[in-house]
C-alpha cells in the first residue's frame, strides 16, 4: 500500500492518503471533537453520459440507498439517523459522493458503525426492481407509482419549473459543443422512465470500481486503527478496470451566443456564461474566484453598487457573480433578475460592468477579494462535513490533494495586472453566452 503524506493547512496534523494494490484511495485527516465524517468520492457523474443515459448518474446515487445483501432498503438510514448521523449523497458533473456525519459514540461504537455501512453501501448495492419501479411510458398519466423511478422523475418536472433552472440550462448547453459538460445532471423524464435495472447495474459495475473510489474519514481517531477498519470493509472483489477518460474540453464560443425564452413569469432573468480553466490551474482558478468577489459577491461589490444602489431606475432585483470550478473547465457566471421594460439596457449594463473590470482594479479590491478567499478556505476546516467535501474535491476533481496547501499563497501571490489579464483572456464577450428568460408576451 502506498502512503503519501500531505500538510493540510489548518489542521493539526498531516493528512494521510493511502493507495491500495487495486486502486482504492483512502484518505484520514485528522480534527478533534467528538463527531467524524465517513466518505466516498466516485469519479463519475455526467461527465460519464450521453444522450441516450443523461441522469443515470443521479438515478443511481438514490438507487445506492436501496439496500444491499446484507441490509434491507432503508435499515441503513434508520440505523444511523437513530444515532445521530446526517446521511447523504449529491451528484454533480465530476462526481458522486456519499457521506455520512455523525458523532463517535461510546468506544467508537458509532463510528465503527458507519464505516461498515458506509462500505456495505458501496461494494455491494442491489437495487432491486421492486424498489427502483418498472418501466413505463412517462406520457401515461394513469401511472401513479410511488418509487424511485417516480421520485426522481418528479424532482426533474418540479426543477423544470424553476426560472433559474430554466435559464442556467440554456447557458450550460450554448457554452458547450459537444463535452457531457452540457447535459444537465439530473437528466429527463424520458430517460429516467426507460432506463432498466440492468444498464444501472452494468454501468455501476463500470464506473464504482476501486480505482475511481477515495474514501474519506475526519475526525479524532487512531489513523492504523482506523486504516485497518477501512480497507477491511471495503471488499471490492474482482471488478474492471474504469474505462479510460478520452474527453477533450471544449473551447469558448467565438462570437457571442445570444438566447431568449419565454415562461409564464413576472419578472425576468438573465444569465451571462463564459467558459474558464481547469481546476488544477490554480492561479487563473483564484484569479476568476478574486473576479467573481470584485464583481458581483456582496452588497460592495461593483454591480451592487453600480446596478442596484446607484441606479436612478429600479431594473434589477438582484444580480451577482459564481465561479463553478471542474476538473476540464470553470463556468464564470453573472446571473441577474431584473424588470423586463429594460431588457436591452440591462444587458448593455452587465456587459459595461464586465468591460471595467479590465481598465483597471483598485488594491482596496484585491484585498478584499483576498481577504475573502482566504477567510471561505479557512471555514472548510471548521467541521468534520466541510473538511471531508473539500478533501474530495481536491482528490477527485483535481487529483492532487497538494492544491489544498497551494491554495493560500498562490492567492496571496496574485497581483492587479494577474486578475486584469486573466479578465481578458477569460471574460471576452466574444466568449460569452448570453441567456434570457423573459415574461410570456
């Protein structure tokens, strides 16, 4: 077994990952208290899809809560819930991860708990068909079935609904040309209603393999007792290797890409989208994370103050600025709800605001935007949860935990002139993908 050893900043001790023969990743850091969070990070999410699976990835993380050989569905929620534990999972573009916090018990009792769940979960789910629901035909109306297949075709259609949504999959999709990137995660109603317990299993069998897996344990414990615990309880057995990565990110658009649609709203919304660089570019990645507090996070920040406080006339609602990071490109977005009588000055104003920032950055602004970055790093290490999601993050989307110990003087590292270019190189409203969601006429 192969052990590294990482300085974590913040944390007491170093963190150490440990590389089993198959591929297994497992990762203790170490944070006194009386709670711990259990972990496991797997490399797929719909970076993995097509169109003809777009939501697998999300089915199967709650189909993973559906019992295994040796636990019935729900007993593993009830077991820990009754315990204190908060039991979770979440899908996105990179990744699918699980977790569980909760607190150590009486001679870890608890905690030993959770890990043998936790691993039983993930080496060896069933999902039964009496739990995921048959097949259907999502257009028959008649169909009232309450499972799982259901559940989630629900959430897709009440998602659907939403303004933001609506308006932040049509930037994705015009961003990208042909990376899964595009494809929202959460799939479509026609998908979720076909898709067979078989091409679940086939593709949990593909994707779930050791090599894809990093697990993680916070908490204050024995790091060789603990150790021995984990990679006992994981048996993987004999799996495939995952299929080798051959996805090319996608370049910016050339021109700008405008978009409008209609829904049945009062007031409207609007979203500008531009593609960035990979998560492991850690100094561009700070620099649009430092762009994105100057412009638009906060009631100080530039459109605030110049859009919302200073107007004379009442056109936006809110508006402010997200840096999402992955592992093949950043998305930078300024997202606004403003009144639609002003629709195209409202879109001349964001892309004035957006011009500014590459004329010049004042070092109250830099500071600011420092001091922030560096105050949101320190609060991932406040708690066992926090502490457990930012670990993954690193060892799954960056694959290099080293970017955590980085992170702190690459920030204090950038200049003014760092954060001028990378606004021109990165936020070039050639580049940009312009949506609008506009009130039905």
């Amino acid at each position: 077994m192969k052990e590294t050893t990482v300085k974590y900043p913040f944390l007491t001790r170093d963190v150490k990952i440990y590389e089993q023969d198959n591929g297994h990743k497992i990762v203790l850091a170490y944070k006194e208290g009386g709670m711990v969070n259990v972990s496991s990070w797997v490399k797929t999410g719909s970076i993995n899809e097509n169109d003809k699976n777009n939501g697998i990835s999300h089915f199967l993380e709650h189909l993973m809560f559906k019992g295994t050989h040796k636990h019935k569905a729900g007993e593993f929620d009830h077991i820990l819930e009754s315990r204190g534990a908060i039991v979770n999972a979440a899908t996105w573009k990179d990744y699918t991860f699980y977790y569980v916090t909760l607190p150590k018990g009486e001679n870890n009792e608890n905690f030993d708990l959770a890990i043998e769940l936790h691993a039983d979960m993930m080496t060896d789910p069933i999902v039964p068909d009496y739990e995921m629901g048959a097949p259907f035909d999502v257009n028959d109306k008649t169909v009232t079935d309450k499972r799982e297949r259901h559940v989630v075709i629900e959430e897709i259609r009440m998602r659907k609904d939403q303004p933001w949504t609506k308006v932040y999959n049509a930037t994705n999709y015009a961003m990208y040309t042909s990376h899964p990137y595009k494809r929202d995660v959460i799939g479509t109603p026609e998908i979720i209603s076909q898709v067979s317990q078989q091409e679940i299993m086939d593709y949990y069998r593909t994707f779930y393999s050791p090599e894809n897996v990093t697990t993680i344990i916070v908490g204050e414990f024995d790091f060789d007792e603990v150790l021995n615990k984990v990679v006992k309880a994981f048996n993987w057995g004999e799996r495939p290797h995952p299929p080798q990565r051959n996805i090319l990110p996608d370049k910016p658009v050339q021109t700008t890409q405008y978009i409008e649609n209609e829904a049945s709203i009062n007031s409207s919304f609007m979203m500008f989208g531009y593609l960035g660089v990979p998560a492991r570019d850690l100094k561009n990645l700070i620099s649009l994370e430092m762009l994105s507090v100057i412009l638009g996070e906060g009631t100080s920040s530039r459109l605030y103050v110049n859009l919302i406080e200073n107007q004379e006339e009442n056109i936006f609602n809110m508006i402010d600025t997200e840096n999402y990071s992955f592992r093949d490109g950043s998305n930078f977005f300024v997202q606004a709800n403003f009144n639609p009588q002003y629709k195209e000055k409202a879109v001349e104003l964001v892309k004035n605001e957006i011009e500014k920032l590459k004329e010049g950055i004042t070092e109250r602004e830099l500071n600011k935007a420092k001091k922030k970055l560096k105050a949101n790093f320190a609060c991932e290490v406040e708690t066992v949860s926090e502490i457990g999601e930012s670990i993954g993050y690193y060892m799954t989307v960056c694959d290099d935990l080293d970017l955590a110990e980085e992170y702190i003087p690459t920030c204090e590292s950038i200049t003014i002139d760092d954060l001028i270019e990378t606004a021109k190189k990165y936020l070039n409203i050639n580049n940009a993908v312009i949506s609008l969601l506009m009130p039905k006429k």
